[in-house]
C-alpha cells in the first residue's frame, strides 16, 4: 500500500522543487514545466493535485461567458490529466488520482499537463494573475 512517504519519494525521484506543510501536504514548483504554488495533497486513498489559474470574473464582467466556455473546451480537448474548476475564491487547475495508483510517471503527468496548461492555455484566456 502506497504513502505519503512514496508520494514524497516521487517528488524527489523526480527532481521537482517542493516544500513539504506535513499532514500530505506538499507545495510544488516546477520551473521545467513553469509550475508554481501546486498543491498536491494525500487525502486518504486519493492524491489531489490543484493550482491556482486565477480569479474568476465577477457577474456581468465582459467575456465571462466566453472564458467560462473556453475552460469547458480545454477540459475536452486540451487537458489530459487535469481540468479546469470554479472554486469559492478563483480558478483552479484540478486533478485527483488514487495513490495506489499513483506512480513516479503518474505524478509527473499530471505536472507536466499542469505545466502545458499554464504555458500553452492560460496566457489565452484572459484570467487575471493568481497562481
């Protein structure tokens, strides 16, 4: 059975700059894929991955519904591992994956789709800076 311990073995098995907050809380940058500030949290069976894309437009906001509707294509056509999500307080890159699943290639997928996400979909989309 897969640990917290195995998730950090990962990390460093994959030469990913991370700050470990305890509890299964690691905070990751990855300056090859231009990751910053993902969260990556083991929360019982499931190793949850979220970064912060950026603030969520306010009702009304010009290009809100075409923003909304860009991040719903991208889930569809442009994102393997991750999605795009609304939280209380922004846009979010998501991911969840069972950690008895999750692998050394696991982990670096989902950061690297992370990564592409950030380069290649975010400069498009008009959100304001929040990760």
């Amino acid at each position: 059975m897969r640990t917290i311990e195995d998730v950090e073995r990962y990390l460093r098995e994959s030469e990913i700059t991370f700050q470990d907050h305890g509890d299964g809380l690691f905070v990751v940058a990855d300056h090859e894929t231009g990751v910053r500030n993902l969260a990556i949290k083991v929360e019982g069976p499931v190793v949850v991955f979220r970064l912060r894309a950026g603030d969520t437009p306010e009702p009304g906001a010009p290009g809100r519904e075409k923003l909304f509707e860009d991040l719903l294509r991208l889930n569809g056509q442009g994102l393997l591992h991750s999605a795009f999500s609304l939280g209380d307080d922004g846009v979010y890159l998501s991911a969840a994956i069972p950690l008895e699943n999750l692998d050394q290639n696991e982990l670096r997928a989902v950061v690297e789709d992370m990564g592409l996400a950030v380069s290649q979909h975010l400069p498009g989309l008009h959100l304001h800076a929040g990760n």
